[in-house]
C-alpha cells in the first residue's frame, strides 16, 4: 500500500514518520516544493528503520508527482497559516489554489486515490476538492474531526484521570474554535456516562477548552500543533488502507444527513478501504441539533468565499 503525503512540513512530516513506525504503508512519498526538503525529512526517517524496527519505504520528492504514482490514499496538508493583516477571502484564496494544483496533479497519476485534506481552513478546502475534483463523495474526507476528538477524550482523561484509551467520545461539527460541538451527552469512560462521573460545570470546561485546543497549543509553541494532527492523520489512514472500518468524525459531504445539503462537515462515518461508507446518525436533541446548524451556516459564510476565486 502507497501514501503520499503533501507538505512535508512539521503535520506531513510527522504523519509520514507515524505511518512507517506503525507499519501502516509499505511506501510513503513525501512530496514538498521546497528543494531537497522532503528528501532531507525522507533520509532522516529512514535511518530510523533500524532503530525503530520498521521497513516502510520512505521517499522524498521536490514537486515531482510522477514519484507518486499508484497511491491508495492523498493526504494534503499543504497550504500557508493566515498571516497578520491577511483577510480570510486572501487566505482561501492562496490556500485553494494550491488545493486544486495539489489535486490535479496527484490525479494525474493516481486516480484512484482516496484524498484526506489537512489544509485550513478544512471544512471549505474539502468541499473545494470535491467540486474541483469530480470525484465521488466518498473518497474526499477532511481530517478535522479525528483530531478534534483527540483533543476531547484527552481533556476528558484529564478530568477523570483515567487513560484516554478508555474513554469513548467524539466531536462533530466544523473544524473551528466556535463551530466544533464537543458531545459530552455521549461521551463515556468505558460504558459509563460522564455525565455521571463529572459535574456538569467541569464536562463544560472539558468542552470549552477541547474546543480552543488548537489554539492554546499555537499560543504556548509560536505555532501551529503537529503531533497529534500527524497522528491523527496515521489513525485516518489506517482504517482507509486496512479497512478497518472504524466509526471517526470527519468532514464529509452531507446530502440531507443532520438536515444539511451541499456542505462539507464533521460527522461521524465508518471509514473503510474505499473511503468514508457512510454516516452515523447520534440523533442530536433540540440544542445539539441547533448548534450543528449554527456551525453549518458558519461554514456555509466561510464556502461563501470560494465565489471569489
């Protein structure tokens, strides 16, 4: 199995590095256009294997898209942080440019590959894709909600102290500090309700600060996180080229689904080797059902900018 990763920058290098130390590709490309940069991060990788036990085959390339020829699966995580002084239409506007070079180009040579878009903002950049792209639905997923949910059952585990990998719990909603909708009614420490381990002021702080947490990391690093949204693209990938059919928020394309059209949004879909299979119904009550909406118009407004381009 073959991924390429685009941006071979601290997401997509970290990603790379996840997925060849867990043995999940026999080959990763990484591809970047800076020169020799993504064959530097490659060799450094390599010379891991032995120390690491792993075997995957990693390759750097300098914008040559022929190297990844025969990909299963296309993560970008390309794209530039919104800069001071920068409006939101001018950073949509660099952003899907290179969106949609990235995709024709890794079309051109691997036309069957499922595409999972890291590139902010994600909720718009998805649904870019899709439109550019022509592709059916299923093979265009944006990674924000995987992430998002990290985020979530680690704050959880923070509250409970108990280990994350035994707390259930999800976010949907868009990939944003106010439109992500932690579902703390749901969430669970193996079978058990937090609802009944935890007060209902400290689940709040669980999901106000699950909801920053991209944030609280940029103001304490001077830049944006990179391990857990590598990570989390691994995780991604993994049930994409295992098939493992595991049940993880993403941004997908709604057709009716939490009473949305036309949108690309977090929800919850079984993810198996020929993309996302279907969407998960959690049968949101009254204000859970309100706030998908509101951060549906949100990013509605956001797609409003790609009329510009």
């Amino acid at each position: 199995m073959k991924v390429t990763i685009v941006g071979a920058g601290n997401v997509g290098s970290t990603c790379a590095d996840a997925i060849a130390l867990k043995r999940i590709a026999s080959e990763v490309v990484l591809l970047d256009i800076k020169e020799n940069f993504a064959e530097g991060k490659a060799l450094d990788m390599t010379q891991t294997a032995s120390l690491l036990g792993f075997n995957t085959k990693i390759v750097g390339s300098t914008n040559d898209y022929s190297k990844t020829a025969g990909s299963d699966v296309l993560v970008v995580t390309s794209g530039i942080p919104r800069k001071p002084g920068m409006t939101r239409e001018e950073l949509i506007g660099v952003n899907a440019g290179i969106v949609k070079t990235v995709t024709s180009n890794i079309l051109e040579h691997s036309p069957n590959a499922v595409i999972v878009i890291v590139s902010n903002p994600m909720d718009t950049m998805t649904y870019l894709t899709l439109k550019e792209s022509g592709l059916p639905k299923n093979r265009i997923i944006g990674m924000g909600g995987a992430l998002d949910s990290a985020r979530f059952r680690t704050y959880l585990s923070l509250a409970l102290d108990k280990p994350s990998n035994d707390i259930h719990g999800m976010v949907i909603g868009g990939h944003g500090d106010t439109t992500m909708i932690p579902m703390t009614r749901l969430a669970s420490y193996n079978g058990i309700k937090f609802s009944d381990l935890l007060e209902e002021k400290v689940l709040e702080k669980v999901a106000a600060d699950t909801m920053v947490g991209g944030k609280t990391l940029t103001g304490m690093l001077g830049t944006s996180a990179w391990y857990a949204p590598g990570a989390a693209v691994a995780f991604l990938v993994d049930s994409i080229l295992n098939d493992q059919k595991r049940i993880i928020p993403c941004s997908v394309y709604l057709e009716g689904e939490y009473g949305q059209k036309d949108i690309c949004i977090g929800v919850p879909v079984v993810i198996g080797r020929n993309g996302w299979e279907n969407v998960i119904d959690l049968k949101l009550n009254e204000k859970e059902q309100d706030l998908f909406a509101k951060s549906a118009d949100a990013v509605r407004n956001m797609n409003s900018a790609l009329e510009s381009i």
